[in-house]
C-alpha cells in the first residue's frame, strides 16, 4: 500500500493533464452510459452476492444498524441505478450549452459557454448506488473523478469499477476518468493536492464531511447533516398525514431526507398525537419528545439529547410548538438546512413557511423523502448541498458544470470606449 501511496501524487498530476484533453463526445458519452447499464443488467446477481458479502463482514464487525442499511445494494437498489443511469442518457448534453449571447458592440460578442469542472474527488462511506450514481454522472458532465468509497463496500465497488474500465477500455478511453481508492491513508493524500483537484465532494457522516472540510484547501460542496422536519399545522387529512410522516420516516430511515423532528400546532396536539403515537409504536419507532407531550398523551417519554440530532435509525423527536413563526425559528435553529416539510391545508401558511425556511428543499404536503436527484427527474446525484452558494440541493450534471466568459471581437480595444470614439450596444 507504500507504493501505491507514493504513487499517487503523480497519479493525480496525470489525471488533471488528461481532463483537459480528454473530450468525449455527447454520442460516445451516452454510450458508455447505455454499455455500463447494460452491463449491470447481466452482472446483477454477482454484483447483489459481493454485496451481501460485504454487508455480512460489515455485519460481523459491529458496524451500526444505519450504514448497514445504505451498505446493501439489493435488487430494488440496482434497478434504481439502472433507471437513473438511462434517465442520464435521455438528458440533454450539459457540455458546450450556450448560457447566453450578448453583443457588446458591432463584432464584439459575449458568450457564456458551460465546461466540465475538470478532477473531482469524491469521497463517500458505504454507498454502492451512490458509487453508480458518481460514475453515471462523472461520464455525462466529462469530468474526472476520483472515487474513494468506504472500505466496507470496496468488494462491490471493486467489481463494478472493473465493469466500467472495461467498458472504457474497449472505447479507447483514459481509464483515469474514473479512478478507485483503495486506502483510508489515500485520503489524507487527495486533500493536500489542490493544485489539481478542482472540488471534493464527502458523502457520509458529519465527522467525515467535517474533517474533510478542515484538512483542505480544496472547495468542499456537500452537507454534513440531515436533520429534516415536518412541522403538522392545519390538517385536512389526516389518515393521509399520518402515512406522510410515517413515510418520511420509516420508508428508509437511513436516507439523509429521513425526517428526525415532528413539530405539531398546539391547536391540534390533542387530536393528532394520540394517533401518531399510535402509528409509531405499530411501526416501533423510538420516540423522544418535550415534556408537553408526555403530559398530553400520559405518557413517560424521554427527551431528546438534542434537537439537532440525525438519528438515522427507527427514531423521532416530537415537541409541541404555538403557531407557525415558533415552527419555522425552530427549524432554522436545529435543522441541517437540507430538507423541510409543512403539513397543511393554509396555503398562505405553506407559502410563508418555504419563503422562511432557510433549507435547500422546502415542501408543502409532501414527504421530505423525496429530496432526491432521481425523484427530481436528475437522472442521479452526487449528493446534497446544503450551501447557500451554488450549487444547492441534490447536485445532479448542472452541479457538476462550470462555465467560461468567450468574447470574439475583431482586434477591438477598450481605450476606444474609454475616449468613447466607440460606444456598447450592450444587446442580447
């Protein structure tokens, strides 16, 4: 492992020297992406037994109940990556778009020319549908990426970067579009090499994104929690309520858009929490919740350790607020800024909530599962920025594009509209 360590400088050197002349065509890129699904078809069983080999190990060794749960690619996981990767081909070429064309004057014209990022360094825990979806969306921008994944799923990953070098392989393509880490050691490695590594996107738990953002130089995009709310404010239905949150919460609660706090207008705490109780323990959904609730449902809860926790697992705070403004300071305190939900049939009140909450997906009746670059019609994501700055949200192929200014003219020179002998148009 010494020797692939020292090696990997000059790797990354290499790397960035062929991002900026390796320029695949939109024909050649979705080929890639239709022999890659293709592939995965066939291969679907063996890649579903290393991945059951790979969670069983993990098993064994005591990792915890939610990375366990994002480690297993199962079939209903491969099919989803094989939808996302066709939805990518269907997508129009996100490179060379033409963002807009101003005049500046007569033969002097501004173009805005979108390109892709260059090297991007992607590191992410036990995530082998994340895996797919980074190399599905790396071929579609051309980027090239450079992909540690956790070492729990590295069997899985192993086998499906093979698929793809392959496939590259056989097109005569640079099989260092799209390189695999082996080494937790390899990390610490990428992050010093800002020279040329464009960006750094970590897809894990808040301790790894936090470290990475502390020991580079290297613009980190991502987020380091998902703390996501549902705040029930006037209900029209509450049978279908009820499902929503329940949804939200146990549909997979491993998801970063898995919600961890339920909020509830006192107006309607009487009425509503017996029944959500209810649904929860059916489901055996751990609860914590303010003292207020106990007192209303009877009943010794314990109180959260914080409300700005992310369980990930099978529970759920509860706490009991006055009115809207009280819902959206609290949200916007606690929250991670990922993904919020109201429930309610008061437009104006759905309305001030997405205006107010400072999260990069807000939804009015609808759960906070579907903050997703495949739900979105994205074809696949990177990841969810949490930024405020651009890119925000699930980071699909415009995430991954940067742009250039080209101005064409015909030897023109700005001491003549300094002496104004010349004068902008400035048309588009």
């Amino acid at each position: 492992m010494k020797f692939i360590n020292d090696g990997l400088p000059d790797l990354i050197k290499k790397i960035n020297f062929l991002s900026k002349k390796t320029v695949l065509s939109i024909e050649d890129r979705n080929l890639i992406l239709k022999k890659i699904a293709e592939a995965i078809q066939i291969e679907r069983q063996t890649i579903i037994d290393l991945s059951k080999d790979d969670y069983e190990q993990a098993k064994a060794q005591g990792i915890n109940e939610s990375l366990l749960d994002r480690l297993e690619l199962n079939e209903n996981k491969i099919q989803s990556c094989i939808h996302g990767l066709e939805k990518l081909i269907n997508l129009d070429d996100p490179v060379g778009q033409i963002e807009f064309a101003k005049e500046l004057d007569d033969d002097l014209l501004l173009i805005k020319k979108t390109y892709p990022i260059g090297v991007i360094g992607v590191i992410l825990e036990a995530r082998p549908d994340a895996f797919l979806q980074i190399i599905g969306i790396g071929i579609k921008t051309n980027n090239f990426m450079i992909i540690k994944p956790g070492v729990e799923a590295q069997s899985t990953c192993n086998y499906l970067m093979s698929i793809v070098h392959q496939i590259l392989s056989k097109r005569q393509i640079p099989l260092e579009m799209l390189t695999l880490l082996h080494a937790r050691s390899q990390i610490d490695i990428l992050l010093k090499e800002d020279e040329y590594i464009d960006l750094i996107i970590p897809r894990g738990s808040k301790t790894l994104v936090e470290y990475i953002q502390k020991n580079t130089n290297i613009p980190v995009m991502g987020h380091a929690d998902g703390v996501c709310h549902i705040y029930v404010d006037e209900i029209g239905d509450i049978e279908q309520s009820l499902k929503m949150i329940i949804d939200s919460k146990v549909q997979y609660p491993a998801a970063c858009n898995a919600v961890e706090t339920v909020l509830i207008n006192r107006s309607i705490a009487a009425e509503f929490l017996p029944l959500l109780a209810l649904r929860l323990d059916q489901l055996q959904v751990n609860i914590y919740a303010s003292q207020q609730i106990s007192r209303i449902l009877n009943r010794d809860f314990p109180s959260p350790e914080s409300w700005s926790i992310e369980y990930g697992d099978h529970s759920i705070n509860l706490k009991i607020v006055n009115n809207l403004d009280e819902a959206i300071t609290h949200i916007n305190q606690y929250g991670s800024h990922h993904t919020d939900s109201i429930i309610t049939k008061n437009a104006q009140n759905a309305e001030i909530f997405m205006q107010q909450v400072d999260s990069a997906n807000v939804y009015h009746n609808c759960s906070t599962r579907f903050a997703d670059g495949y739900r979105y019609g994205f074809g696949a994501e990177v990841g969810i920025s949490t930024n405020k700055i651009l890119p925000r949200g699930p980071v699909a192929i415009e995430g991954l594009m940067t742009y250039k200014y080209h101005l064409v003219g015909q030897l023109h020179t700005v001491d003549d509209y300094v002496n104004e002998t010349r004068k902008f148009k400035h048309s588009i």
